[in-house]
C-alpha cells in the first residue's frame, strides 16, 4: 500500500517529472545556471554508481568494523517531521544494533538518520558537475539515511542546497516549490502532519493551482533538491536501503531570495536549533545588507 505521504495529497497521480541529466552530461557551469541559481529540482543519473560505497556498504559486517560503536536513535516508523510523532519508540543503541535491526527478517520498518560514521566518507565518490563548495548553514556535511521500507513525510530545508544519494535501494520523491497560492494552507497541513492519517485534510485541493512535481531515484542517481522545496520521500521497495544526503551552502543570491521571503512571512526557518553554522549565516546576511531581515525571520522561526 502506498505511503500516505503520497496517498492523501492530491494530484500526485498526475505531478510532472523534474528534469534528468546524466552526470557524465553535466558540467558545473550547466548545473549552477540551470538548476541551483534558478532553484530547479533535477536527478543526476548514475551519479554513485561507481562510488566505492555502491559495493562496501551492502556489506553489513563492513559497516558494523568501520562504524558500529557509534551511538544513534533508531526508530520504528518512517522518519516523521513532527517531534511528537518521532519520538515515539525512539531508541538509542549502537549502529551495529541499528543495522541488525534493520536487516533482521521479522523487521517490517525502521529508520536510522545521523552524521556519525566520519569513517564512511571514503567511500563517498566524487561529484564532478559540484566543484568547490562551502559548507551548508543547517547541516552536516553528509547525513546518512539507513531504512526499510520507511520514507520521509513532507517537509522542506529553509536554506542550503542538498544531493539527496540513494547508494542503495530507489525512492519516489515527491515536491512542490514552497512559493505557491495555496502556501498558508498547504504548510498548515505539512506541519501538522495529521494528513498522514485524514485524508480530508487536503480535501478541495484537487482543483488548486499547484504544481506538484515527482521523481524516482534509482539505485546510484541522486536528486538535487532545492532550498524551500517541499518533498516527501518514499522507498520504492520493503529492503534495506541507504541515502547519503549532501548539503552545501546556496550561492548569494540564492541565500538574499531566501532571506527576503522569510523576513516577508512567505517562509519560515524551521529546525533552527540543530543549525551549525548560524554564525557564517549572520555574517553572510550583513554582508548582502540583510542583517535585520533575518533577524526577523530568525525571531519567527522555531
């Protein structure tokens, strides 16, 4: 049965699909000028396939040598937006424990996010059409997504860019550009979260002016989501599966569009309390001249 995720938003059956470039098409000049400076969603095809972790980290064992005795919360359900709904059955055990977990055969869901292993980042590839970026506002430099059969609900990231990398396993990826007519309503909804459960929460939408849009990211492809995109995540299969997200920071006029919409009301900077380069981001804000707008959005934040 399909994720209500997916299955109580409406139009998602007719959502169109974003843009694919291979990655041995793309260059860093037609990435930046047709994706990142205009905030357009694409999926790189075969971006990880030749990554060494496409190999290494199928192998269970190898992850539990390298990393294992990292601590992390593991949880039995999807990977919900609301804190309410995520701490539930939260536990905290050893990554080798998650990994079992999840790879045990009576398991039917779970999921494990974090930043942890710094010994997997050798055996992340390299990416070719990205160059030399700066490091992301909110995020670390890679967070790691271990999962069966669990998605992620609808939610967006208030600035940064992101690589979402699916090193093993496909997902189906849903989105909608935060700006729209129906923006009030529609983060209501998103935010609450009790969509998941009532389908009548987006109840005389089908007709709305929103321009719902869909990906599938193969096994080796990585999607690259934009600032301010709404996107739910959802596993094409129930196996083990693994994403590798890579965050990095917005080029400046990306970071002023971003800031001017939130100081407006049009946005809100959501998870600030978990961002680790506040200071670079208020130093970048006086220097394009908005200092005051983000202290404004930052005060609406939560």
């Amino acid at each position: 049965m399909l994720s209500p995720t997916f299955r109580h938003v409406p139009c998602m059956k007719q959502a169109a699909s974003i843009p694919e470039r291979r990655v041995e098409d793309l260059t860093q000049e037609m990435f930046f000028n047709d994706f990142v400076l205009k905030s357009q969603p694409c999926v790189i095809k075969s971006m990880a396939c030749n990554w060494p972790a496409s190999q290494k980290w199928r192998d269970k064992e190898y992850l539990k040598s390298r990393s294992g005795h990292h601590q992390v919360y593991y949880y039995p359900h999807e990977n919900y937006s609301s804190l309410l709904r995520q701490v539930e059955g939260e536990t905290l055990v050893g990554l080798g424990e998650a990994l079992d977990r999840l790879q045990a055969p009576d398991t039917r869901i779970g999921f494990v996010g974090t930043a942890t292993p710094v010994e997997w980042l050798a055996d992340i590839g390299a990416m070719p059409f990205l160059g030399k970026v700066q490091p992301a506002f909110f995020y670390p430099f890679v967070r790691y997504f271990l999962y069966r059969d669990a998605g992620t609900t609808w939610h967006y990231h208030p600035f940064d860019e992101t690589l979402m990398c699916q090193v093993i396993g496909a997902k189906k990826v849903g989105l909608l550009r935060l700006e729209n007519p129906h923006r009030l309503a529609v983060r209501n909804i998103f935010f609450k979260e009790d969509y998941y459960e009532d389908a009548s929460k987006f109840a005389g939408f089908e007709g709305a002016e929103l321009d719902w849009h869909h990906a599938t990211v193969e096994e080796g492809d990585a999607l690259y989501i934009p600032p301010l995109w709404w996107h739910g995540v959802v596993p094409v299969t129930s196996e083990f599966g693994v994403t590798a997200a890579i965050p990095w920071r917005s080029p400046l006029p990306v970071i002023a569009e971003s800031i001017r919409k939130m100081a407006a009301g049009q946005a809100d900077i959501i998870g600030k309390t978990n961002a680790t380069h506040v200071a670079a981001l208020i130093e970048v804000a006086r220097q394009l001249g908005l200092e005051k707008e983000l202290a404004i959005a930052w005060e609406r934040g939560n």
